[in-house]
C-alpha cells in the first residue's frame, strides 16, 4: 500500500495500480480494505479526470467512516473536486448528491481545519446557493492563506484552495497559494500533482496576460508529461492560443478538447472551451460568435469557471448591440460592477479594498 501510495504520486499511475492489485491479495483488514478503494478512485481521477472518478470517490469516503472519520472527510472533499471537474456530465455522483453526502457525514470532533471549512463551504453552496456558501469558502481561502506552514494532509488542499480563490474573484489569494502549492511538489517530485498544478496556472497566467511566464510553463508540463505518460487537461495550450488570437491552432485544440470531454464527461471542459472561445472571438471582433460561444448566464452560478465567461459576455452582448443580455441577471449585474470598479481602479479613483467592498454590498 505504501509504494502504491508513493507510486501514485511520483506519476507511475501503471505501477501504482499493479501495486494495488498484489496488495489488495494479500491479508487486509478494513481499514486497509478502504484505503484500496480510495487509492483506486485516486489514481482513476489523475489519469483521466472524467466522470468515473466522483462516485467511486464518495463510495470510499461513505466506507471510510466506519474507519477513520478524518480520511472519511478528506475524501468527501476529493468528491466534490472531482464531481465539479464532471459538472454538467456527471453520469452520477453529481456535486449536488456529493454536497448532501457531505453535510451529512461526520464533523470535526476539535477546531475544524481549512479543509473542514472548504468542504463545508462548497458543499453549501451547491444545496443552499452561491450566497450561503461564499462567507464560508472566503473564511476557508483566508484560512489557507494565513497558515503558512500546512501539515501534508492539509497542504495537498492548496490546489483546490487556490481554485476557489479563482471563484470568489480573489486574485491575489489565487496567485499566493498556487505558487506554495507548486513549489511544494516540485520539491518533493510529485509530478501527479504537479501536471494539474502547472496546467492550470497556465490558464491562469494567460488570462491575467503573462503570456510569456504561462509559455515557460507550458514547456515544463511537456517535460513532466512526456516523463509520467499522464495526459494533461488542454486547458494551458487553448489559453495561449486563446489569448494570443491563434484563431488556426485553437480550433484544431478545441475540436479535440469538445471530443474527448463529451467522451469522458469531462463538463469543467466544456465550460473551460466556451469561456476561452468568448476570449478568442472577443479579441478578433466577432462579438457575435463570443455571444453565442459563452452560452447563458443563468448556470453560471453552479459552474465556478464559468464566472469568469462573464466578463466576455458583458462585452459581447454590449458591442454586438444586446446589452440588455449583459444587464438581465444577477450575476451578469455583479460583474458589469466589477468592471467599473476596475476602472476607477485603473484611474486612481478608488482603493482595492473599497472596490471588491463595493461588489460584495450592492450586487453579490
């Protein structure tokens, strides 16, 4: 089980699974018994990312109760990554039933840890809405954020922490934890988690418009991909051509990307191509296709990438003359808000605090 556990992180997913098997043969107790199914539904997560994984993943964590409540709430967590990369195709184990499953499995017995209030938050969010859950995950992000040394099973979160950060618009969150998880695991040569890691950073860093470090980035996931064998998300290589108006090469990525999510029931993908097709249409003046590419705002509150398609939105319904499709929703309203207040940002007119404090009162 330990070189299973140790393979599996080192990125030799064939090993870990082989090591798996001779271990699950020989004598285990239950609590043993359990952790085989974890690290099972673990390595299905990290080599294909789809739609298996979440309810072999609460399916673990409903078994690690009888056995050991703190890696029973660790994997309810896992769950809920995992249904939210499935999203809109989740063949079962959806974020909803992962939520319930969750908020109905056992609570902390001392201090809840930052993993606690995470799991918590999100798990809120998806039954009771965004409004109830977000106090929840900002205490969370601000709980990872002010805890500078992490035990392991809580620095592992760092990547999850990182992404919520993204949801709730905290930039600065975002870029602080991301960067302390990848150096973390580049130290300690975890190159499972480092693929997920530095793709998503890529994304990231392409969208705020560092091209070139989200380039630098792309060429060491091409070295750790070619080492582990494990295929990376697209989501690094659409957001340079994206934002580089690489119009050829995107469309050749997106067809793969669209095909392999809807295959695998991968739905964070096809949230991830539709924001990134607005990007790419709105940068080329075609407002008229970004419109059609980021479909509704209604969603976009049960997908958190898809908060981020709003800004293309505002700006495609406003420049191909429908602006009333940028005003019409809640949603759509709190990011037109935080476009202004970036502008007063921009023109010295207003402190980042009141700006994000202005958002938060009169339209989230």
């Amino acid at each position: 089980m330990a070189a299973a556990q140790t393979a599996y992180e080192a990125g030799a997913l064939d090993d870990a699974r082989a090591l798996l098997a001779a271990a699950e043969a020989g004598p285990v107790d239950e609590l043993q018994r359990c952790r085989v199914h974890l690290l099972r539904a673990q390595i299905a997560f990290a080599s294909r990312r789809d739609s298996d994984a979440p309810p072999m993943l609460l399916q673990a964590a409903r078994e690690l109760e009888a056995v050991d409540l703190a890696l029973a709430r660790a994997t309810y967590l896992e769950a809920l990554s995992a249904a939210m990369f499935a999203g809109r195709l989740a063949r079962g184990g959806g974020v909803v039933e992962v939520s319930k499953a969750a908020l109905a499995g056992p609570s902390p017995a001392a201090a809840p840890r930052p993993s606690d209030v995470l799991r918590q938050g999100l798990a809120v969010q998806f039954t009771d809405g965004y409004a109830a859950g977000a106090p929840i995950l900002e205490e969370a992000v601000g709980a990872f954020v002010r805890e500078m040394v992490l035990p392991p099973e809580e620095a592992r979160w760092l990547w999850f922490a990182s992404q919520i950060a993204l949801y709730l618009w905290d930039e600065h969150a975002w870029m602080l934890l991301s960067t302390r998880h990848l150096d973390l695991v580049r130290e300690a040569g975890a190159l499972t988690a480092l693929l997920f890691v530095l793709t998503t950073r890529i994304s990231v860093l392409a969208s705020f418009g560092d091209l070139d470090a989200a380039a630098s980035l792309e060429e060491e996931l091409r070295a750790a991909t070619e080492a582990t064998g494990i295929a990376p998300g697209p989501y690094g290589g659409l957001s340079l051509a994206a934002w580089r108006d690489h119009e050829a090469g995107f469309t050749k990525l997106i067809r793969t990307a669209i095909k392999e999510a809807e295959a695998r029931g991968r739905g964070l993908a096809l949230t991830v191509t539709e924001r990134l097709s607005g990007a790419l249409y709105n940068g080329l003046g075609r407002y008229d296709a970004a419109l059609a590419a980021v479909g509704q705002a209604e969603r976009y509150h049960e997908e958190g990438p898809a908060l981020w398609s709003l800004t293309e939105l505002i700006e495609a319904a406003v420049r191909s003359g429908q602006p009333e499709l940028a005003c019409g929703a809640p949603w759509a309203r709190s990011a037109l808000a935080r476009h202004r207040c970036e502008e007063q940002l921009r023109n010295g007119r207003l402190g980042r605090s009141h700006a994000w404090g202005d958002v938060a009162r009169h339209d989230c």
